[in-house]
C-alpha cells in the first residue's frame, strides 16, 4: 500500500474560530443517540470522519465481507477543519459522522464534553483496557475517569529523519548511529545545523520549520502547557521558554526553509531536497515516502534529540449523533485490534498503541527499503517504552495555535522573538 497523509499541522489553524466553536459547544448534555441496532439482514451505513487516511480502507473491505449490511463510507477533511466542523457539529448536535476520529493535540477538548459521546463502555469495550498503554487509555477516558469515549489508534513516538545524501554532501557523518552522536542535546541539534549550513549546499536547509520542533521540545518535559490542575503554565514553566528560545534561535541562525508544514511547498520541499532534516513521529514515515516517491535510499531514521518523546496519534470516537452506536462501537473494536493495529504500521506507519506488539518480532524487525533498511520497528518500539506522557489541558490545541501563529510571525519576519513571545503570552490569556 501506497503511504498517505494522515496529519496536518496545528499551527495553520485560526485559533480564534476553534475557540468560539467550542465555547459554543458548552460541556454538557448535547443530542441524543438512536439506537438503532441493525434487524437482521437490514443495510445500514456507517460514516468515519478522518483528517487524513488512516491506513482503514483494506479494513473496511475485510470488515464488510463478515458484515455484509454494513457500508462505510469515510469522508476525509484538511487537520483544521475536521476538528474545528466536528467542534461546530457537536454544538449543533447535527452533521458529524458515526464514528470520528480526533487526533492527540484535540483529544482533550472532547473528552471535556462527554454528554456529547455515547460510552463505549455499554458496549463491552472497557474489556480493551488491557490491550493498550496505560496513558494511552487513560486519554480516552471522561475526565471523573466514569465513561470510556474513545479507543486509541496509534501513538507518535519521536525520531529524527535526514537525507544521507545532503548530510554526506556538506561533510558530515551518514551512519544513523555516528548522526545520533552529533544531536544528544536540542543545543549540540542546532550546532549540527550551523556545521551544515556552512557547507553552503544549494537550495538546501538544515530543517523545514521550528514548529513541530517546538512542539517535539515540549512534548520532553516533565510538564507542558498545562499543569495537572489544567491551568495555563506557558508563562511560567521554563520548558515552554526553552523551547521558543531555541525554536527561534534555528531561524535567526537561518537553519530553516521557512515552509510551513503540510503546506504546498513543504510537500513539494520534500521532492526538491530543500531540507536535511525533520523531526520525524512515526507516521511522518509514510508521509515522507509518498512525498519523496523519487527518494528511496536517500533517507534515513536516527534517535531524536532530547531523548524520547510523542507527537501525535489518535482515537476514534462516537457521538451520540450516530444512529447506530452499536456498530460503530464494534467497527471501532476491529479497527483497533492488535493485528490491525500491525496492520496499518507495517503499510502506513502509524506505531501501535498496544504495548504487546512491541517485542513482536514482525514489528520489531520490520525494516523499510525507502529509508535504508532502517530499523524502523526497534526504533519506535524503543521509542514508545520510552514515553512520559504530559497532562493535557482542555484547550490544548488552541493554546499550540496560538504559539505556532507566534513562531510563524518570527519567521516571516513580521517580529522579534521577544516581541512574538509578549503577544503568545497576552494571546494565551484570552483562552478561557
């Protein structure tokens, strides 16, 4: 199978837009499920709503042929407006699909409004509690921990992609572990950078963008955005500080492409070589190979700076809307099963959230051509071992825009750091 897309960047979306739907949709009760479990022999159909393909098309045809009454149809929107329609949809209670899937950075804004999901729980799906990571499941929860909402797909353990080639062209070291040596640290990351930039390669940088190295920086830390008490803490904790001092600091130094990420150029960047390397969760894998089609062998995978970490992911969920709770409930049992999630890791890339595969040989010592035999399976195996997960706050997605919108401003020129770091501050403020 051909690798899709399957995520689009935070900070392209209109903070300001997300926030009122949202407030729109308050944190209580909302529409009302009709159960409509299928008669026997009745066609029913079953809607998916996506931001990006998930890998589940052969899985909805094996599903089909033992459920020959279910259709499936799976509408596909951009990262931004999939999150910020289904927002607008709950505060309806009209339009969204049967099942939904909701990535990471959003996840905790619906699980704040479980009157708005049906339970999965009242379809014997807590019996998969012991399938997944204990933070992973715990991320589907309602906040009181009461109901289950959402089953999780896979998780974004963090690596480190470059182009052998350009690395090899500007003198320095191919093999992934002599790379791995040159970046224990962001700081050591950034000198790496400014060794590459001195090669003068032509229409090459060292990086695309700082925004998902910032949020790879963050997603570090012991703490992010909020505070166990979902308070704000972009302010105050020194994390979040750091890592916009040396986000920007890659800019000033003239590390960057100034491509924004999943934007037109970016994807085109990728064809052209503009860029050495990028930060690299598991499912940018996939990505990178159907961007660079041209590329094989020229890539490869070695460990992140800063020691582990976890950039996206996702779960699927069913609200209350759905006309037929049941099965979308067991549409999403198949979907996220043990082998399923193989499934999809060895076609698309997108690493398992169940612990249980990660000493499984088939996914262990699975191995792409494209990034040069990579050890790809051992390294987001060791990866996901390695995470600690951060609280997420119930606006996490917005607060990410807010200093994405900020780092972009850097960038384009338009502010100084600090001048950009005064308005994240006053723009964190007004999100309530």
């Amino acid at each position: 199978m051909t690798p899709r897309v399957r995520r689009l960047a935070l900070p392209l979306l209109t903070a300001s837009v997300l926030a009122l739907a949202i407030a729109a949709c308050g944190g209580g009760g909302g529409g009302t499920a009709t159960e409509a479990s299928a008669k026997p022999g009745e066609k029913i159909k079953l809607t998916v709503g996506s931001f990006g393909d998930l890998g589940f098309k052969p899985l909805y045809e094996e599903y089909k042929k033992t459920h020959p009454n279910i259709e499936i149809v799976e509408s596909i929107a951009q990262f931004n407006d999939h999150h910020s329609n289904l927002v607008k949809r709950l505060a309806t209670n009209a339009g969204a699909g049967d099942i939904e899937a909701v990535e990471v950075g959003y996840i905790s804004t619906f699980t704040a409004q479980p009157g708005k999901f049906v339970d999965l729980k009242q379809y014997g799906l807590d019996k998969r509690q012991s399938d997944y990571l204990d933070w992973k499941w715990q991320q589907g929860l309602s906040k009181d921990g009461s109901q289950v909402l959402g089953l999780g797909t896979d998780v974004g353990g963090l690596a480190m992609c470059y182009r052998k080639d350009l690395f090899e062209k500007a003198g320095l070291p191919s093999d992934r572990a002599e790379v791995a040596k040159l970046w224990p640290t962001w700081e050591e990351y950034i000198a790496t950078g400014k060794k590459f930039a001195a090669a003068n390669l032509p229409d090459t940088k060292f990086t695309d963008s700082p925004g998902e190295l910032f949020r790879a920086m963050v997603n570090q830390a012991p703490t992010g955005l909020y505070d166990a008490q979902d308070q704000i803490i972009v302010g105050t904790n020194p994390d979040v500080k750091k890592a916009w001092d040396l986000s920007n600091q890659l800019t000033q130094e003239g590390l960057t492409a100034k491509l924004a990420a999943f934007s037109p150029p970016w994807n085109t960047g990728f064809a052209k070589g503009s860029f050495a390397t990028i930060i690299c969760p598991a499912w940018m894998t996939g990505f990178i190979q159907e961007q660079a089609k041209d590329s094989s062998g020229k890539w490869d995978i070695a460990s992140v700076p800063g020691g582990g970490g976890n950039s996206g992911g996702s779960h699927l969920m069913v609200p209350k809307q759905s006309k037929h709770p049941k099965e979308a409930a067991e549409l999403i049992d198949f979907l996220t099963s043990k082998d399923n999630q193989a499934r999809v890791f060895k076609e698309e890339g997108t690493f398992p959230s169940i612990p249980a595969l990660y000493d499984d040989p088939s996914i262990r010592n699975f191995t792409k051509p494209f990034f040069g035999d990579a050890p790809i399976g051992q390294i987001y195996s060791d990866a996901a071992k390695a995470l600690k997960p951060q609280h997420l706050g119930p606006k996490e997605a917005d607060v990410r825009v807010a200093i994405g919108n900020g780092l972009g401003r850097v960038e384009q020129g338009k502010q100084t750091p600090d001048e950009a770091w005064a308005q994240v501050l006053e723009d964190v403020k007004k999100i309530k």
